[in-house]
C-alpha cells in the first residue's frame, strides 16, 4: 500500500500565478482532506471532499478552491498566488467523514514557495 | 470553534529523561483526541488517539489519557530517544468536523 501521495514535492511560483496540487489517497479511502501548514505553524484545514463534493470547509478564501475525481483523487488549486501562500500543503485521507474515531492518513505534502 | 493550547516549545531532553507534554483542548460535542508527530521534512503520522473518557491512547512507548473533566490530552514518555526528536501536535476531532491542530510542541533530544 502506497499510503496517500502527493505531487509534486516541491515547486516555485510567481506571485499572481495559479498553482494545482495533486493527492492520491490511500487505498480504500473515499474522503481527502487538504491543510496549510505554514513555517512553525500547525495544519490549518483547508477543505474536505466525499463523493466529489465539498463537504467542509475552513477560513480560506475563494482562491481556494479543490476538486475530487472519481477515483477520490483530489487537486488543490490556488488562483492569484500571495507571497503568503508559501507554506507546505498537507493532504489526508480517511475512510468516513461522519466518524469523530475516523483515523486520518497524511501525506508527505508540497511545499510550495511563491516569490 | 475548537482549539487546543499546547505548551510552547521547544522542549529540551537529554536521552533517557521523561517525557510530558500538555495539551489542553475546546470543543463542542464529544471529541475523540490524537496526537500525531511530524518527523522534519515530512507529513504527519498519528502516534495515537483514544475516543472516550478515561481512555488511554499508547504507541511506541508514548502514552496519553483523555481527561474529559480537565479537557486534556498530556502526552507521556517514560523515556525519550534521540529517534523521538520532531514536532508533536495534538487535534481534537468531533463529528464530522476536520481536526483541529494546534501548533504544536518541539522536541529536542540530546545524546
């Protein structure tokens, strides 16, 4: 089992650009979630998708925005990259959204920069 | 919303020494808790959890009792290895709702 991936590992932008950030969750997960976690800083939740829709959300604006697919791969796309931006973008996947036991799995992230 | 305080760091240990650190949480409903550790330059990867009051959560030597009437969560460690040097977070989660991190506590050990 690969556990949840992510890609790219790294990558560099220019502020004003558009970023996609791609995470493929473990096998057998149907629910991914996405987390900025800035330098220093713990995670702070992004989005959750199940069954391809938005389910959660947190304090990220509209230039924030995801996508599940089928096979509950998700993208994490960022429009009109900040300087603020710059941090490592977490992935997790989990089985059940509904569940407060529900184990979540994490990727290695992406660390984005955005100069 | 939820939240959780945990003790600043970092926390300095020599090899062998004990281990605690707090955590203290807020949220609504009935949370279950984790402690998950972060290893530099990588993701996250759940050291344990417990769901219920009185539960104790154990892994790899580490332990952790979910303290409903203080709202706490301290992590424990009898004794630390060089090996246990990353940054811990702890994240209450309810329902539905995502985790709730913290920012975490660093960990130092020194040979």
């Amino acid at each position: 089992d690969a556990g949840v991936t992510q890609s790219p590992t790294h990558l560099i932008k220019t502020r004003g650009q558009q970023v996609t950030l791609r995470c493929s969750p473990k096998s057998g997960h149907d629910t991914v979630s996405w987390y900025q976690q800035a330098l220093g800083q713990g995670p702070q939740f992004i989005f959750q998708y199940y069954e391809e829709e938005e389910r959660q959300r947190g304090n990220f604006p509209d230039r924030f925005s995801g996508h599940q697919f089928p096979n509950y791969s998700s993208e994490l796309n960022v429009n009109a990259l900040l300087l603020g931006d710059s941090a490592l973008y977490l992935c997790a996947s989990s089985v059940d959204p509904g569940g407060s036991n529900t184990e979540a799995f994490f990727g290695q992230g992406t660390r984005l920069t955005v100069v | 919303g939820d939240s959780v305080t945990q003790m600043e760091g970092p926390v300095t240990l020599s090899e062998e020494a004990f281990l605690t650190i707090n955590c203290t949480y807020t949220a609504t409903g009935y949370p279950s808790l984790f402690w998950y550790v972060q290893y530099p330059g990588e993701g996250l990867q759940l050291l344990l959890k417990a769901t219920k009051a009185d539960d104790k959560g154990s892994n790899k030597g580490f332990e952790a009792t979910y303290r409903k009437e203080t709202t706490s969560f301290h992590l424990e460690k009898g004794s630390v290895q060089v090996s246990d040097s990353a940054v811990y977070f702890c994240a209450p989660k309810a329902g539905r709702r995502a985790l709730t991190f913290g920012s975490g506590t660093r960990l130092q050990v020194q040979p």
